[in-house]
C-alpha cells in the first residue's frame, strides 16, 4: 500500500489532487477509471484510519450524485451494502411547530423511487474509497500538509510544496495538473484572487447524534403510521419561516441533525454557537423535537456562519481546476454540493482527456467556466436565496417543490445523465438562459407570494409522484438519448414549466391581489411566463400581456396541483387521487412493476416515445 513513507523528493505525477475529502477521492477514481495510464497522487492532512462517522456535510443525496456515484464511479453494490439507500427521497414538514406532529402538513412521496439515491456515511465512504483508490493504483499521500502551490508557465509541471504533521518534514512534488480539493480553504482561488462571496446569506449549526432519531416517532396514531413508507429513510425537514432543520440516518447507526437560517432572520449568533444554544433554539422553534433529543449527547458540534460563496473561475487551460467546497457551494438544502462535484469532476476529468490528446484549448476552458458559473451555479442559488421567506408556508412550498424538481428533472438531470457535460455548446447556452431567466421569475414570484399572504392549511399530505409531469421526468432521467435528443426535449420540457408558470402565476395573483384576478378562473389569460411578477404597476411595462407564445390549454397541467391550494374537486379525486391510491396499493407491487417496466423499457434506450403517455407533445394550440 502506497504513503508518504514511500516518497522521494521531486516525484513527478501527471495530476496531483490536493485534498483527500470526497472530491478529490471520486476525482481519482473516476480519473483510473476512464485514463488509467495516468499517474495521480491525492495529499492530505489525515491519515487512515479515519473516524466511521466524520463529522461532514453531505451525507444526502439526490439522482444526479446518485448516478454518479453509482454508475459513473462502478460503486453501486458498494453503496447498498456500506451505506443507506434513501428511501422516499425528500420530506418536508410545516405547520404549528407547538400543536400535535401529525396535524403538520407533510410534502413527500408515499413510496419509494426505483432510482437509488443514497444516505452517505461520511467517515465511513472516505475511509473505503482511500483504500479503493490505492488498489487502483493512486499514490495517496496521508499526514501531510499543503503549504504552497507554485503554477508553471507553458507546458512545465507545477510545483506542491508539503510538509508532514508528524515531524515538520518538508518535501516537494510536481504534477502536470494540479486539483485544489482542498475544501473551504479555496487554496487556489485565495492565491489567484479569485474568491467571491455570495448575496445568499445563510448559516447553519449541525451534529451528529450516536443512535437513531427517527420522525416517525414524533407523531401519534395509526393513520400517521401508516400514511407513507420509509419516514426515516428519507431526507426530513422541518421547515418554518426563514428556517429548515435537517434529519439524516447514518449506516453507522448514527443521525446527523442540523438547524440551517437566513441569517437576516435567525442570527447565527442566536442558535450556532454551540450545542447548548442549538437546543435551546429548537425549544423554541421545533419542541417536538427538542423532546426526542432529552438525554441525548451530541458526538461532535459544528457552526458556520454565512456558508455560501461563489467563484471567478474554477478551472483553467493553465492545467489547473477547484473541485468541490474548493470551488463553490451554495446552499444544503437539496443536497447540490454533491451534484457539483459530480459536474466538476467530470469536467475536469475531460479537460485532462483532452489535454493528453492535445486537444485541450483555451475556448474549451473558457465553455467550461461559463457553463458552471454563469448558468448552473446562479440557477442552483435561485433555489435558495431570499426563498427562506416562503418556508413557512406549506402550499407556496408545495409549488415551490414542484417547480425545483421539474427544473431539476427537465434540464439539469438529463444534461448530466446524457453526457452533454462534457460538450456545452452555443446552443445549450441559449436553452439554458432561458431556463433560468423563467426559473429566477418564478423563485422571485414564490418570495413575493409568501411575503403578501397568511400561511393556511390547505392539505395534509401532498406527493408529487401524483404529477403526471413529474412522472414523466422522473421516468426519462435513465434514458439515454443523442445531444440533439436531449435538446428535442429539454425544449418541450421548457414548454411545460412555462404552462406551471402561468398556473403558479395566476393563483398567486388570486391569492395576494384579488382584485387583478381574472373573471374565468378556468380559463385565465395566457401571459409571458418570462415577465411575470406581483407588481401591476411593472405589468404594462414588462408587457406581461404579450406573450411570445402562443395560448395553449392548461387543463391538463392545472391537476398538477390537485388538493395543494385547496380541497380536491370531485373530478380530481377520481382522475388524480382515487387513481393514484389504486395503482400504489401501498407501493409494493406497484414499485417492482415500475422498476421492471423502466429496466426493460426506458434504461438505456432513447424512449423518445415515453412522452405521449404523460403530456401532449406538441401542445393543444387555442386561437388567440
């Protein structure tokens, strides 16, 4: 097995990962894996073995990191049978934080999804991928510290200077690439002035419980029981204005618990600055829960204030990149940080593919960092910031869900799952602005709504695996398609949230400015998606009322959001929700049926067909 007891001065590598966290251990693999002839050495402060439970954010995650992980990595069997496969993905709870658990409205599925994503053992994960990659071949170079990085001009490798921790020892290596894995230290970006803050202003305090905190416990009663399957295997939150708590199991029986705030409404100082204020915060705000902890000790404690942070630039044709918390992060919230990895690890995985080709260029690079940081990083912070306003309201966040996971599933899933990572192109640029430009419209409509209109109860249990939409999107992430393909759809896809836009729009103006709403509530005036707002004086201006497309039929798409912002018509329960119950029965037979059907039907194939089960491709059109 390799170590730093092994080094000679001045050993040269053709890539050199700074930081053996999970960005710099995935890197290395995925690096072995898809150019194995490379020589890669990963340097870091600790030596194995490490604790089974560390003390790290991103425990959770979601499709794309599952993915990758899973299929992109070969780590599948070794994630069901080290770790926790999540079971009913995320899980949101509002409400009278004071008043019996189970009254609290809930947002999550009934069942669980045939796609594996994962509760993440930290500790554990870092500890068994250390000892993969050296089986594959990577130099890992514990107990040493990074001092400096020198960059070389032209094609000469770089310079990292260490220094062991046990006995001060100094030592030098070089390496053609070299990765800043390094965390939220941002040893390059701080070097090279690249460094930005972020305008989302949010902190958060967070620990590690030595058993198991379970929510099911904290309601009462058969039907709470027996409303959805797997409570504790999911993602849960608790949710209140300005406010989330998290509760996260651990496969070493541990749970991870921790208070995230908009530090413009809960002070860090208020809550983060130790266990002890941690809890007496929770008195306050979730006292369920404070109640399950009585007699607990926390492992380890940990706060941060103000968390969030941007880039100038994450990698360069200079044969450098920043990966993970050393190039960005956003916000916890959904679990993006390891998407991002997944995104720049692949990203820089390419551009060192090409560069052993000879093929790397600056215009590539150049694609590269506009594709992270002008695209997905600001539409990854339109999720979170100033949107902390609208957690306490159950049906705004219920549209909001919706709206996160279609965005989510639409385009950034697929343009990961289809490869497309690896070759932005102009006309990707273009679809994704205007993604973004309708998705910051709408998070920007969301904080609105919920700032103009009291918080009420309108359902006690909401499913988006209900939405035909999100049916559909969910269904298509493991299909593989041609970039052309993916543009073909990611385009109707576009479409689509442009019909939830104009719902959303139009029962926020119903709520917050009745007296603009319109006469025909079934059959609302047709607007631009792009322009809409809660302030009427801006609409004339804006030329909300000139929409560039044409009218089509929301019909279909308005039982999307069947019982969120009021009771279920008679139809709706027959067509949505009697339906729904028949075929989940419970969700046993009903999750190995979709599991085979989408094996044999939909994984791996391009299923360009899939779309007219779910939605009209091309839209209804309507005269004007």
């Amino acid at each position: 097995m390799a170590s730093s007891e092994d080094l000679s001065a001045d050993q040269t590598y053709d890539v050199l990962i700074c930081g053996a966290g999970l960005a710099g251990l995935t890197l290395a693999r995925q690096l072995k894996l898809e150019l194995p002839e490379l020589s890669v050495a990963v340097i870091d402060r600790q030596s194995r073995p490490l604790p089974e439970a560390a003390h790290k954010v991103g425990e959770s995650t979601n499709e794309m990191a599952g993915y990758y992980l899973g299929k992109v990595l070969g780590l599948e069997k070794y994630l069901v049978t080290r770790h926790l496969i999540k079971r009913g993905s995320l899980r949101f709870f509002f409400g009278d934080a004071r008043g019996p658990f189970e009254r609290r409205p809930e947002i999550g599925v009934r069942v669980s999804p045939p796609i594996n994503t994962y509760q993440l053992d930290r500790g554990r994960l870092e500890n068994d991928l250390r000892g993969m990659v050296v089986d594959m071949g990577v130099q890992l170079i514990e107990d040493s510290l990074v001092d400096d990085v020198e960059l070389a001009d032209g094609a000469l490798p770089h310079t990292v200077r260490c220094r062991r921790r046990s006995n001060g020892e100094s030592y030098s290596l070089s390496g053609r690439w070299v990765v800043d894995a390094l965390g939220r230290r941002r040893f390059l970006q701080s070097r090279l002035g690249l460094m930005q803050s972020s305008d989302h202003c949010a902190s958060a305090s967070w620990w590690r419980i030595g058993s198991r905190i379970d929510v099911q416990d904290m309601g009462k009663g058969r039907r709470w029981q027996r409303r959805v399957e797997h409570r504790y295997l999911s993602t849960n939150h608790l949710m209140g204005r300005g406010y989330w708590v998290w509760l996260i199991p651990l496969s070493s029986g541990a749970t991870s618990i921790g208070i995230v705030t908009d530090e413009s409404i809960f002070p860090f100082r208020s809550y983060g600055t130790s266990y002890a204020q941690s809890l007496e915060w929770l008195s306050e705000h979730e006292p369920t829960l404070r109640r399950l902890l009585e007699g607990h000790e926390p492992l380890d404690f940990f706060g941060l204030k103000n968390f969030s942070y941007h880039a100038r630039q994450i990698f360069s044709e200079r044969r450098w990149s920043c990966i993970g918390d050393a190039g960005l992060f956003l916000d916890p919230l959904y679990s993006l940080g390891s998407d991002f990895i997944a995104i720049e690890n692949t990203i820089t995985t390419e551009m060192i593919r090409r560069d052993v080709a000879g093929e790397l260029t600056e215009a590539a690079v150049k694609d590269f960092n506009r594709l992270v940081l002008d695209f997905l990083a600001p539409q990854g912070l339109a999720y979170f910031q100033g949107t902390y306003r609208a957690f306490g309201h159950a049906h705004i966040y219920a549209a909001k869900l919706a709206w996160d996971t279609g965005v989510y599933w639409a385009m950034l899933g697929p343009f990961f799952f289809q490869g497309i990572v690896r070759n932005p192109n102009p006309e990707l640029f273009a679809l994704l602005a205007r993604y973004n430009e309708l998705h910051m419209r709408v998070q920007r409509l969301l904080i609105d709504w919920a700032e103009r209109v009291p918080k009420r109860i309108t359902f006690s249990h909401a499913d988006i695996a209900r939405m035909r939409l999100h049916q559909l999107l969910y269904l298509e992430l493991t299909a593989r398609r041609t970039a052309e393909q993916f543009l073909i759809t990611a385009k109707l896809n576009l479409e689509r949230l442009e019909e939830i836009a104009q719902i959303l729009f139009w029962q926020a103006v119903e709520e917050a400015l009745p007296e603009h709403a319109p006469k025909n509530r079934e059959r609302p005036p047709w607007v631009n998606a792009w322009r809409i707002s809660l302030d009427p004086d801006r609409w004339e201006a804006d030329e909300l009322f000139k929409p560039s497309s044409a009218p089509r039929d929301l019909n279909l798409m308005r039982r999307t959001f069947a019982g969120v912002f009021g009771p279920m018509t008679l139809r709706e329960k027959i067509e949505v929700e009697l339906f729904y119950r028949l075929i989940v029965c419970r969700g046993k037979p009903i999750s190995t049926v979709v599991h085979y059907l989408q094996r044999r039907l939909v994984m791996g194939k391009p299923a360009m067909w899939l779309r007219r089960m779910f939605v009209v491709d091309p839209p209804k059109r309507l005269s004007t």
